[in-house]
C-alpha cells in the first residue's frame, strides 16, 4: 500500500483535473462518512456522495479554477487547502476550502469540509 502522503497527492491530483467523481469511487471506503462544517453527516457512503457530486457538477457551465494551495498527511489524517472557482447554471460560485481526511487501510473513511465562501 502507498503512504499516506502519496495517496493524498494522487487523490489531489484527480481533483485538480475536474476527476471528483472518478477520485471518489478509487480512494473512498464504500461507508465512507461526508460532513460539512458543524452540519450532520450525510449518509449512504460513497454511492451517495457520488450521485451528489453528479448532481453539482450538472450545473457546472464552466471551471474556472481549481486550485490546489497546501497539502499535508499525519497519524491517518490529512489535509489539502483548495479554491474551486465555477460556472453554474445557478450563477458563479467560489469556495475557498479545507478537507480534512480520515484514512484507514489506503482508504478515505471520513472526509469533512471546512468552507468559506
């Protein structure tokens, strides 16, 4: 199994090229837990987040920018600072972004988003 440091990279990699969905069904636990701030957890593992993030990137007219600042990788843990700048049928939107990564057996089992619009 790849460090943790480098599945992190690879899995940044693939959502620097527009590949979300395609990251998520390689590198995330099937139960894998989606939370965002301090809001409940979504449920239904990765099968959900994958139709979510379908359904985002349906409204997308245009990528902007999708901007990887920092990364970083710990006990299990990692992190990586982005900006994703869009196009979309409901107007433009701009998230400047923290996710944070819960890893177990080269796997994302939790990944929680620390956002500012």
């Amino acid at each position: 199994m790849q460090d943790l440091q480098t599945l992190e990279m690879n899995l940044n990699a693939m959502i620097a090229k527009g590949e979300m969905v395609e990251a998520t069904e390689q590198f995330y636990a099937d139960d894998c837990l989606f939370q965002e701030g301090n809001k409940t957890p979504r449920g239904g593992g990765k099968a959900a987040h994958v139709q979510y993030l379908k359904g985002i990137f349906a409204t997308v007219t245009a990528v902007n920018g999708l901007t990887l600042h920092s990364q970083t990788a710990g006990e299990g843990v990692t992190m990586s600072e982005w900006t994703f700048d869009l196009a979309t049928t409901n107007g433009p939107v701009l998230w400047n972004e923290v996710l944070r990564r819960r890893w177990a057996d080269g796997k994302v089992v939790s990944e929680r988003y620390y956002t500012a619009a």
